[in-house]
C-alpha cells in the first residue's frame, strides 16, 4: 500500500500543479485566494507528513527481510497497528480533500 500511497501524492500533486499554474480553468489567484483550496492542500502536506514514520519503517523492514531477518524480529504488532491507523487517518483526509475540491469547484471559499 505504501507504493500506493507514493503513486497517489505523485498523481496529486503534478495534477494539482498543472491546474494551479497551468491556467487550464480558473486563473492562479482563483486558487490561491480560496479558502478550501488552501485547506486542501493543507491536508495534502498533512497526509505527507503522516507518510513519513511508515514510509521509513516499512523500508527498513524490507531490507532486513532482504538481508535475511525473520519477520517476527522486526515486526512489533504494536508498529503493525500505528500503521493501519495512519492508514486509515490518511484514507480520511483524502475524502476531506476530496470534499474541499469540490466545495472549491463550486465556488465556495472566495
């Protein structure tokens, strides 16, 4: 899912940038002046940031498993767990990015 999670912010974000700076249908102050764009991308950077700590464990563990660990040595079902949480805390935000972009192509937030 991690890989998943990259390809998605990948998509976002050069998408988001191409229609912010592309002028493809609002100008850039629309963007920049609206209230919800500005709370979408905030959960944008949030879910980010919340990628980091299992980005990082998740690649360690996969190394270790290259290297020949055994997977109880490294997996704690406490990490486990904190994982499908930010999981979950990140599918979250993504549906309230998604409602803030519509709220915003409505015209809400100016």
């Amino acid at each position: 899912m991690d890989l998943f999670w990259g390809i998605a912010a990948a998509l976002w974000l050069v998408t988001g940038l191409w229609r912010l700076f592309g002028h493809v249908e609002k100008p850039t102050a629309y963007y920049l002046g609206n209230h919800w764009f500005q709370l979408k991308m905030s959960l944008f950077v949030l879910i980010v940031l919340l990628e980091i700590w299992p980005m990082l464990t998740l690649g360690r563990w996969r190394k270790a498993l290259g290297t020949g660990a055994a997977p109880a040595s490294l997996v704690t079902p406490a990490a486990g767990r904190r994982i499908a949480i930010i999981g979950h805390v990140q599918a979250t935000l993504a549906m309230l990015m998604i409602f803030a972009a519509v709220a915003m192509a409505r015209g809400y937030g100016m």
